[in-house]
C-alpha cells in the first residue's frame, strides 16, 4: 500500500499496488486518478473497506454504472471515509500498454 502516489504501467491484465488517501483527521480525501497510453484495453477503479482483503468496483455515478476506461482519462475523486484503499484492475489489454497514476 502506498500513499502520496502509485505510478506504473499496465502492460498485461492484473491489478496495481493499492493506494491509500491521506486519512488524518481534517485532511483533504481529494485525489487523482490518470490513465493514459495507446491500449485496447478495460481498467476499472476498486476500492477496499477491510485493508485489501477484498475489493469491490466503483461507480461513476449514483446509478451504479461502473468506473471502467477504454480510452485515456484523468479525474479527481473524493472518498469521505477513512483508511479506505484504492487500486486499479486491468480486467483486458487486447494491445498496448495503459500507463497510470493514483495521487494526492
């Protein structure tokens, strides 16, 4: 698990090391997700209640459609609880290689 950032690239299918937002008491829970490159390829966003034990989609919206990207994207995300981790999931890379970042 890391915090302050995660940075790699994708150049098979699998997950990325964990992310952590800072968690101290009033701080901001603001952060960046980047993906970019030339891929043919799904990522989607998880997040873990239980310190990575298990790990579940995230959504896009409040009607449950998933957080999964086929084309480069750069977003800020806010999580309003505590020791929540974040990690992104290669779920197909068909060709290319999906560069990332998770940072606050």
């Amino acid at each position: 698990m890391a915090t302050g950032k995660v940075t790699g690239a994708f150049s098979q299918t699998g997950p990325s090391e964990s992310f952590a937002p800072d968690s101290r008491p009033g701080a901001p829970r603001r952060f960046n997700l980047s993906l970019w490159g030339s891929f043919t390829g799904v990522v989607g966003v998880e997040r873990s209640f239980d310190r990575g034990a298990s790990w579940i989609g995230c959504s896009r919206d409040g009607a449950g459609t998933p957080a999964v990207y086929s084309t480069p994207v750069s977003l800020v995300l806010e999580e309003p609880e505590a020791g929540v981790l974040y990690r992104l999931n290669c779920s197909t890379l068909s060709s290319g290689a999906v560069s990332y970042r998770l940072s606050q």
